[in-house]
C-alpha cells in the first residue's frame, strides 16, 4: 500500500502525537514519582519502596522521549532544527535534570550515609520536576509562536532569549504540565505500594488532580481571550514540494478555536482534560485504583491531543515571520522517507507495545517496606 504525500503528512503528524503521548503517560508517571519522591517517604525503606515501584521500568519508559526526538529528526527536519536550536538553553537543561536519573536510581542506595541518600532523593525529584516543568513552559511557547525567520535559501535565525522563554503563560502551561505528571504518578504509587504510602500518594494525587483541572482551565481561557492565535489563510497544494515561505498565515484572537468551532467532537479531548482528573479522584477514593490510573492516563491524553487540535495544521508558528511558520504540510521530509517509515512503524509500533505489557505483566504487583528490607541488595 502506498499513500499519497498529503496523507502521509497527517499520518506522521498522528505518530507524533501517539509518541508524546506513550512518553507522557509511561514516563509521565515514573517523572511524577519521582518528584514526589522526598515528599512521601518518611523514612529510608518507604522511599526505597516509592523508588522501586518504578525501578523496573523507568529506563524502557524514557524510550518514548528518545524516539519521539528521533522521528521528529527523520519526519519534520525543519522543525528539529529550528526547535532544538532556538530552544537549546532549555533543552540542555532538560537534559542535565534527566542525567540525575540514572545516576540516583543506580547509586542511591549503594551507598549507606543517610546524608549521600536524602540528595540522591532530591536528585531524583528533580530528575522528575524539572523536566516536565519544562516541557510545559515549551509547549506554553509554541501556543504564543517562537521568534525566528527564514531567509530566503531557508536558513533559521532564532532570535529569542531564555528569559522571553519564561514568560507568564508559559509558566501556567509548566504548572499544567507538572501538576498533570504528579497527579499520574501519585495513581501509579496507589497500585504499586501498601499502607500509609497508599494514603499519602492518594492525597497528592488529590492535590495534584485540582492544581491540574484548575492550571488547565485557565490555560483555555487564556488561549480564547488572551493569546493570538494562528490561521492559514492561503498555502499550495498540501500534497505538493516543500515550500515554507510560499503561504499566508495570520494572527488573530481565538484563531487556535477555530479547529474546535469546524469540529464540535473536538471537544471531547480537552472535557477528558477537564474531567479526567475529578473522576479518576472519585474512582481512587473507592479503592478502584487501576481503574483511575487508566483514567488519569486518559486525562493526560486529553490535555496532550488538545494542544495538538489546537495547534493544527501548526506545528511550530513564527511570532516574528508568521509566514515562515511550519506546519505539518511543509515542514516534512520527503514522500519516499515517509513512506518507508511509515513501513516500520507499522512493523515494530505492534511488537514495543506487547512487549511492554509483557514486562508490566511480569514487573507487576505491590512493592513492600519487607520486600525491600528482605532484598536490600538486589534492590534500588
């Protein structure tokens, strides 16, 4: 079967967000333990508990984040290129928060002195907060355009600041974004461990779930009624060469509703945003624990697909040459590359998921203070 280039355009698109979405939802929740990490734990053997209840599977979860940079590189190269370098202050940050990772999960407990694990606990949190705050804060930069334009053989001159990057809206957008992880993992710990540890993990998911349903709302109003959005008002044939010049775009107020006003199902996904978390609250508090993980996992799909509905055909709009913004249309590689990718995902997208709930499957079950007192060795 071979598809036409305009299809093959909105397929990539689609893996894309099928990408951030396993990445949000399997190293979401992994992020949001970790960041609750010092919070929970009372004493060494509980934050071992909370520590290990991810252990297994944290590493395999982060190769979702891998992968999404990697097809973002092979499907969208003008978009890689622009992104990673006009947002390299704060991608290189990102990675330095993510190196505590590994390091905290394989050294933490190798060493006996209270004081080299209480950092290493906070080196996890932050491994888990930061990163996710951050891609908030991007995706809040997005919304609003970032500053850069072409010349006329298409080379990118970026002219933004990390400071411009903190701007207010995208602050709430981190907040969203961090709230939404801490509310995953705070579900996750509910199924994973036993006791008090349930309780305390139920109450942050609580907290996290109205921060969440509260930074989300104002984010939507903030997007209708303060925020220009972005239209494309004229461009070439879709299914034709790359031409990211060759189109009009405008900015206008409540331009990024104008997908939800010419389709009205639309709005299920940010309702799921909006809902999801209060539901998975009431489902947790009725001990249906894995039910309101998957519920929460929704929830998170919900406020990742909105961003997205939002944004199309946009993928990552210029606030100082809106025609230079890239879209999914002519920020593409080419019809054979998408083609044969599309092949291999088609392939190996099936054989990763059964693999992974093969391994959730077999890594699963709850995670003990005697588990880990009786395993110490073998044990984060």
């Amino acid at each position: 079967m071979i598809f036409d280039y305009e299809t093959l355009k909105i397929i990539w698109w689609a893996f894309m967000g099928i990408l951030l979405i396993g990445f949000a939802v399997t190293g979401g929740f992994d992020m949001g333990v970790g960041a609750l990490l010092p919070f929970l734990g009372r004493t060494d053997e509980e934050r071992r508990v909370v520590i290990n209840a991810v252990g297994p599977t944290w590493e395999g979860n982060q190769t979702w984040l891998i992968t999404a940079a990697g097809a973002s590189f092979a499907a969208w190269p003008l978009v890689y290129a622009t992104a990673f370098s006009g947002f390299y202050t704060v991608i290189v940050l990102t990675l330095f928060a993510l190196f505590l990772r590994p390091v905290g999960f394989d050294y933490r407990s190798k060493v006996e002195d209270p004081r080299w694990r209480i950092a290493w606990d906070w080196g996890l949190a932050v491994g888990g907060a930061v990163p996710a705050f951050i891609f908030g804060v991007t995706f809040g930069n997005l919304l609003q355009g970032a500053p850069f334009h072409f010349d006329e053989v298409l080379r990118v001159t970026y002219t933004g600041s990390f400071g411009a990057l903190l701007n207010p809206f995208a602050l709430l957008a981190g907040v969203v974004s961090l709230a939404m992880v801490v509310m995953h993992g705070g579900f996750y710990l509910q199924i994973r461990t036993e006791g008090l540890l349930v309780l305390r993990a139920e109450k942050a998911a609580q907290v996290a779930a109205f921060v969440l349903v509260a930074a989300f709302a104002l984010c939507g109003l903030w997007v209708a009624l303060g925020i220009e959005g972005y239209r494309l008002i004229s461009m070439p044939d879709p299914g034709g060469i790359i031409a990211p010049l060759a189109k009009t775009v405008e900015r206008a107020p409540g331009a990024w509703l104008d997908n939800y006003s010419r389709f009205e199902w639309l709005w299920l996904a940010p309702a799921f945003g909006l809902i999801g978390p209060l539901v998975a609250n009431a489902l947790a508090q009725r001990g249906l624990f894995n039910l309101a993980f998957w519920t929460s996992a929704a929830a998170v799909s919900g406020v990742i697909i909105t961003a997205g509905l939002s944004m199309f055909p946009f993928i990552l709009p210029s606030s100082s040459q809106p025609n230079a913004s890239l879209t999914v249309w002519d920020a593409v590689s080419s019809h054979a590359t998408l083609q044969i990718m599309f092949w291999v995902v088609v392939v190996f997208l099936p054989i990763v998921l059964a693999y992974t709930r093969w391994v959730y499957r077999v890594l699963g079950g709850k995670v003990s203070v005697k588990t880990v007192v009786e395993n110490k060795d073998q044990m984060y």
